[in-house]
C-alpha cells in the first residue's frame, strides 16, 4: 500500500466573498491510497476560520504518515492512520475519505450503500451567491438557474444585506437560505430575521459568533426562521451544548474530520430532533461527491463548492434538475477529467 499526496489550486468562477474573508482561488490537498490496482482518493481544503492551512497538512504529510500492511478493516485501519492528521480536521478527512474510497472500491459497493444511505433520496443542493460585486448579482443568478435553492451570504450590516437581498429578489423569487457567517449583532440579528422572514427564505445560519450563544438563545425566541448552526457545529461534541439554542445543524466533513464522525452528528441530530444541513467548503469533486454520498441522510444538502470553481479536476456527483445524484460506481466514484500530471 502506497500513500502520496499533491497540492492543487482551485480557482473560483468569482471572487468568494463571505462576512470576514474573500478569496479568488483556495490551495487544497488531495490525498491518494494505492493497493492492489485501486486508488482511493480524499481532499483537504483547510480552513483559516479552524486555523488550518495547506502548509501545516503537508508538513504532517511531508514527515510521513505509517499505515498498516494491509486494508482488512476500515474502521481499524482509519484507527491508526487518522490520529496523524494531529488533529487537522481537513488532513483527517482527506485520510478518511480515501481509506473509504479504497475499500469500497475493493468491495464493489458505493459509500452510500456502506453507510446504508438510500441512493433514491437524493436532497436537492443549494447554489451559494457569495458576497461581491452587486452588480454581478443578474449574472450569478443565471449562473443558479439550474438549482431551486439559492443560499444568499449576509452579514455585513442591516443596510447592505437588505441591498443584497432586494437586487436579488429583483431576480428571482426561488427560495433563499441565508448564511451570516457570524457577521451579526443581537439587534441586526432580530431586525433581519423578521425582514427576511417575508422574503420566501427558509432558516438563518449562524447569525452570530459562535461565542456568542447567548444572544442566539434569545434571537431563537423572537426569530420567526429557523436558526441553524454552523461555526458552533463543528463536530459532536458540540451538539449537546447548542441543543434548545439552535433548530439544526451544518455539518460540514472538512470540520468534523472522518465520514464516521459525520453520521455520529447525523444520529445525535436525529436523536434531539434537530434538523441536520450537509454542507462543504470550496472543495473539488473529490471532497463533494464523498459528502454527496451521505446526503440521502440530512435534510438540507449545500453541497455547492465544486460548483462554484472553473477548474475542478475531477467529476464524481452530478446535479439533475437540482438534485444531487451519485455516479454509478463503487467507493467514491470518481473520474479524472484533468491533464495535469500530478493528479491520479
Ligand atoms: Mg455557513
């Protein structure tokens, strides 16, 4: 068995921009698991908001990662190699997700059928119009013709956010989830809520910082949406805490760091009765397609990251009117679609 490892630029179709950052292009790290003729692929795309970068995964990939002889079991074999990722979140699911790839490449079974997911109920994604140029907004939203849902982000006062959402709705009436990134105060938080509330949207994400949950147990009283959590939704430990303070969560693998962590949110979720959103960072296909195939398990998909860069080297899950649907393979899936010599 044979690990090794290469970083690739993605570059987005428009500046990325969301309350605290933008960005025109994210550096990842794809991840490759060779044995026996299959090669099981995983991504990583850090995260600065979880203080994670490109560097500190390829230092720990660089000082070497020590894997057992052989893949006989997943579980045991993701019990030795994930604790390298140290902690890194988004080198841990990269690792996780291509043990994963590999294994059910071997069996022959889709991911989704190892997770005992339904492949028929696939979640529709939403597409993301990230914070920019207002006078891109015709534009993206012709872009997000395909999709039925759109995910607006917010966050940057009452007053721009609402010139946000009017030159939207001047486009389209579909329905509209919001994302503040954390970007409100207690007051604009109450405000926008209610002026969303007539404006066909379905829940707020994390309207405030994620230490701030104090005024979020007292906008979830006053707020007539949903309030679901994002930064305060990193991995399960975090759920009892929120539990009352938010109506969901947005899981996310890049933050929950393996796929089995994942489905442990997924059942505590469904144990508290809180709605459970899959979410993504800007991630290629590889990182996408692996989150696709839990999707039959939550509500919501936002499984939009690919989809939003004009250089993805792989395709994996593809949208069919708006609906996510997985390739008719086993693991992942995956295709290699690019030239680039670095990439398998
Ligand atoms: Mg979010």
């Amino acid at each position: 068995m044979e690990l090794s490892f290469t970083t690739f630029r993605i570059n987005c179709t428009h500046p990325f921009g969301i309350s605290r950052s933008t960005h025109d292009y994210y550096d990842i790290v794809y991840v490759y698991l060779k044995s026996e003729g299959f090669v099981g692929r995983g991504e990583s795309a850090p995260s600065a908001r979880y203080n994670e970068s490109t560097k500190n995964i390829i230092d720990i990939l660089e000082g070497g990662i020590s894997l057992p002889e052989a893949l006989t079991d997943p579980i045991k074999f993701s019990n030795h190699v994930l604790p390298q990722a140290k902690s890194l979140k988004a080198l841990e699911v990269a690792l996780s997700m291509a043990i994963l790839d590999l294994w059910c490449q071997k069996e022959g079974i889709s991911i989704c059928e190892y997770f005992g997911a339904n492949p028929e109920k696939m979640p529709k994604t939403s597409f993301t119009i990230s914070i920019g140029d207002l006078n891109l907004i015709p534009e993206k939203i012709s872009e997000a013709k395909p999709y039925n849902i759109l995910k607006i982000k917010l966050g940057i006062g009452e007053k721009q956010d609402k010139e946000i959402m009017n030159a939207i709705r001047a486009e389209t009436d579909t329905l509209i989830r919001v994302d503040a990134n954390e970007g409100w105060d207690l007051e604009t938080g109450i405000k926008m809520c209610h002026w969303l509330a007539d404006q066909n949207v379905e829940f707020v994400e994390q309207p405030f910082k994620s230490t701030n949950l104090k005024d979020t147990a007292i906008l979830r009283k006053q707020s007539p949406l949903p309030l679901i959590a994002d930064e305060n939704s990193i991995n399960s430990n975090d759920i009892p805490e929120i539990y009352g303070i938010f109506d969901g969560i947005n899981i996310k693998l890049m933050k929950c760091g393996n796929l089995f962590e994942a489905i442990k949110m997924v059942k505590m979720a469904r144990e508290r009765e809180m709605k459970i959103m899959l979410g993504c960072m800007i991630e290629s296909s590889i990182g996408i397609t692996a989150a696709a195939h839990l999707s039959p398990l939550v509500d919501y998909a936002d499984l939009d990251g690919n989809l939003l860069i004009n250089n993805d080297p792989y395709s994996g899950v593809t949208i069919k009117n708006g609906r996510l649907v997985l390739p008719n393979k086993s693991g992942l899936g995956l295709s290699l679609s690019s030239k680039d010599k670095n990439l398998i």
